[in-house]
C-alpha cells in the first residue's frame, strides 16, 4: 500500500520529482521546482504540447550529476480541488507498477494550493488500492512498486486536512475489500468477522443476529431470502457514539451472492453478484472511517446479510412471508430479494433504537443502471431537506446523486391480490416501484432516503480514485454527511 507523507523538503535518494502545473502555457516561472532547469522542461513541455489539463502528463528527464533525473509535469487544469485530486490520481496511474520506489511532489513553493495538497495525496492513496491477494503469477513488471509519494513545501493546513482524509481512506479500503473478495470468502458468517476486528478496535460496539434471533423478532422477509443458502443470514449492527445525540441509521444491503434464487439469473455475469453487497460494504466502510477520525456523530449501522441460494426449501414465487413491521408480501420475483432484507433490517433499527433519520444503501435494481449508466446513484426520499443534504454531500465528496419522484401513483403498482404488497410491479419505473416498496417500512415522523447504487460500486475501467473493480461509492458520502449535517 503507498504510503503519503509530508516533509519540509525533498528526501535524499533516488525518486521521481512531480511537479504539479495549472493549465495554460507552462512557463519556467511554474517551474521553480526545478531550479536550473526550468527553461529546459518548460521547452519540453511546449514541445510535448502539454498544457496543464487536469491529469495530463508530460514526462521528461534533466540532468542529475553525471545521470538523469525523471520528471513528470502533471496538469490541476483550474487548480482547484477538482484538479488535484486528478493530478494524484494520474500520478499513480502512471507509476505504480513503472520500477520507481518513491516520487515527490513539489509545488515549487506555491503555498497557496495549501490543502489542494492533501487533496492530491489522498486521491493517489486510494489510486494505489489493488487486492492482488489471488493472483500467483505476475511478473516482477506487473506488480505495484511504488511504495511512497513524498509532498513537500505543502504547509500545516495540508498536513491536517489529510490526517482526516487518511481516516476516511481506511472505510473505502474495508469496503473495496469486501466488494471484492469472492462470495465463498465472504458470505454472512465471514463478512461479520472481517469487519468485527477494525471496527471494534476503532471503537465501534457490535451486535450480531443470528436466524434464531431474527425469527424470534419475526424478521420473515429477510430470512425468507435466507433460507435457500446453507450459509446462514445475520443481522449486523455496528454503533459509534461519538456523541450523546439522536442517533441517525445508515441501513446496507448485503446480499453477498445473488443467483436469483428460484428467480435465477442467467449465467452469462453472474459472478458480478458477488459485489451485491456494495451497500453493506459501503455502510461498513463509512462506520469505519467516522470512528477513525472520531467524528461528534451518534450513528448506527445495519447490515442485512444474506445469501439468495436456490435449493430445495428456497423461497419460491408465490409465496407469501410476513415481516417483522407484520405486514405481509407476495413473492412473484425471488431476484426482488435485496428489498426485503432491507424491509427488515430497517423496521429493527426504527424500533430498537428509536431513529428518527434513516439513509438506506443497496444495489438494489438494474433499472437504475438502465436510467443513470455508470455516472450517478439514484435518491429517493420522504424529506425534501435530507433528500437536498444528500445530494450536496455527494457532490462534495465525489459520490454523485440524482433525485427520483416517488408517488401514490407508483405506489399502487405494487399492490397485491392476496397480501399487502407484492415485491415488484411492472417493468416500468422498476427502481421507483422498489423504493416505493421500502417507503411502506418508513415509520411515522422518520426521514428517510433510498439511495439505489447498483451502477456505482463495481467499475469496468479504471477511474481517477480506483482501478477496475471495486469503487467503494458511498463511504465518503455517508462521511461528508455526518460532517456537514450531523457534527456542523
């Protein structure tokens, strides 16, 4: 894993030198890192038609002694946030697996990017992320070399600012990990223990449900989901008191393999429902991060974990379960599975823990990868208000949303002939018919917010924040929440 520090000057040693570069014409002035050979690399530069746009690169060498010294010139584009965080994560794109050891970031004593800084060292951290925990046959070439990125010249406030990014880097890493990790090493059992030890080391206070203890509180919905796997369900719930406030409930899907059940799906892709978890993950991960950096928050997470088999006592369509808000729903679809672990999981923390704010995370439909593609979650919500802080949360740490309607008029579509609802309706506005489903387990006078993410959590191609694989979407939003609403 990269390490990132700050120093007061340049280490000794052999490393690569960046030198961060806003857009325009590169003139040796925006080159004092250099020293002597600015005219050099700003010729270079003219000459590699580089230009300072964020996350463009011009790499040159200047002499070093009786060698050379490799440089990389690296756009910020508007120098703003935005365009460090670009930078860093091109930083890494281009020399994590190059033979180099270490690399140094050198504003050229422009203290003004001040915490822009941090912002670049945090985004090359999570740049750096790979899980090759499974792979026995790379080349030497093929494997992660860099190990650390020195910035130097960057101030106090810098150094500060990624303390805290740092905490939050943690929570995405657990939650990448969990994505990732295939569905015979994590299932119910084994999720609750890989996040058991760094949660409780941070502080976190565990409580765990087992079947038994669900079907005593009458959880019928998720269990019924459950019942097809050999691996048993639980109900995990992960609490920081980091202050005497109300609590407020961030409640995750973890459906940690989902065939379809009975429902099945066809082969081609299915080994992508591993990562049907994404919103247990990201729930996990975001409890991880408040507890690093001791956020004055009073927050608890649930996790609704399940595997959706499809044996013999599998759940079949038709049925009919009872949940434990003792309503009961028809089963026509067992695939409309990640709704009714979420019916539960919410109706036990509304009722054990009186919350009064309920945000809910889930891979839920593939309707909303249909409507937003690969580029936003969706938001649906009973409150304007938490529905607006999401939305500026998610713009601010990057996890973007977008807002749905929700009304009688879909409500009705899934009314059922012979219970209180069905779990799905027609094909039309499937992701609204699914959050209208969770909308009938919202209790009175709670605010409550759906955030579908089945299109964010896994990427096909690399990102400025992640290589291919898992993206973690949801642990620095939920963070940025907490900070803005719950601790401002």
């Amino acid at each position: 894993m990269l390490s990132v520090r700050f120093a007061d000057a340049r280490p000794a040693g052999s490393h690569v030198l960046v030198v961060p570069v806003a857009s325009g014409k590169v003139e040796p002035g925006a080159l004092g890192a250099l020293g002597d050979a600015a005219a050099f690399a700003a010729r270079a530069a003219a000459a590699a038609r580089f230009e300072g746009e964020a996350a463009s690169v011009a790499e040159i060498y200047v002499a070093a002694g009786e060698g050379a010294s490799r440089v990389l010139l690296v756009g910020t584009g508007a120098g703003d946030d935005k365009g460090y965080e670009k930078a860093g994560g091109a930083i890494v794109a281009r020399l994590l697996t190059s033979g180099e050891t270490t690399v140094v970031v050198d504003p050229g004593g422009h203290q003004e990017a001040g915490a822009k800084l941090a912002r670049l060292g945090y985004a090359a951290l999570l740049r750096s992320w790979r899980y090759d925990k499974y792979r026995t046959t790379q080349k030497p070439r093929q494997k992660p070399g860099l190990t650390e990125l020195v910035i130097v010249n960057a101030g106090a406030e810098a150094e500060a600012d990624f303390a805290r990014r740092a905490a939050l880097a943690e929570g995405v890493f657990l939650a990448r990990e969990l994505v990732t990790e295939p569905a015979n090493i994590i299932y119910p059992e084994s999720f609750v223990e890989r996040v058991r030890g760094p949660l409780e080391a941070a502080g976190v206070e565990i409580e765990v449900l087992d079947p038994a203890a669900m079907a005593a509180l009458g959880m019928g919905a998720l269990l019924a989901v459950a019942q097809g796997s050999a691996r048993p369900g639980r109900l995990l719930a992960m609490r920081w008191r980091g202050s005497g406030a109300e609590p407020t409930a961030f409640v995750g899907k973890g459906v940690t393999f989902d065939t379809g059940g009975i429902s099945i799906k066809p082969a081609a892709g299915m080994e992508d429902m591993k990562w049907d978890m994404g919103g247990a993950g990201a729930v996990a991960g975001a409890m991880l991060a408040l507890a690093r950096r001791k956020a004055k928050a009073h927050v608890i997470g649930v996790c609704g974990l399940v595997e959706n088999m499809p044996d013999g006592a599998a759940t079949r369509p038709g049925d009919v379960v009872t949940s434990m808000s003792g309503q009961t729903v028809e089963v026509i679809n067992t695939d409309a599975e990640g709704r009714l672990v979420l019916a539960d999981a919410m109706t036990w923390v509304q009722r054990t823990h009186k919350v009064k704010t309920v945000v809910d995370l889930a891979t839920l439909t593939g309707a909303m990868v249909v409507s937003l593609g690969h580029e936003y979650g969706g938001l649906f919500s009973n409150d304007d208000g938490l529905a607006g802080d999401l939305i500026a949360a998610g713009e601010a740490a990057g996890d973007r949303l977008w807002r749905f309607p929700m009304s009688d008029a879909y409500d009705k579509l899934i009314d059922s002939p012979i219970a209180d609802m069905k779990n799905v309706g027609p094909r039309p506005a499937g992701s609204i018919t699914a959050a209208q489903f969770l909308k009938r387990y919202v209790e009175e006078g709670v605010r409550w917010a759906h955030l579908d993410i089945a299109g964010m959590v896994w990427a096909a191609k690399a990102g400025t924040l992640w290589d291919k694989g898992a993206t973690a979407f949801g642990v620095a939003l939920l963070d940025r929440f907490v900070a803005d609403t719950l601790e401002g």
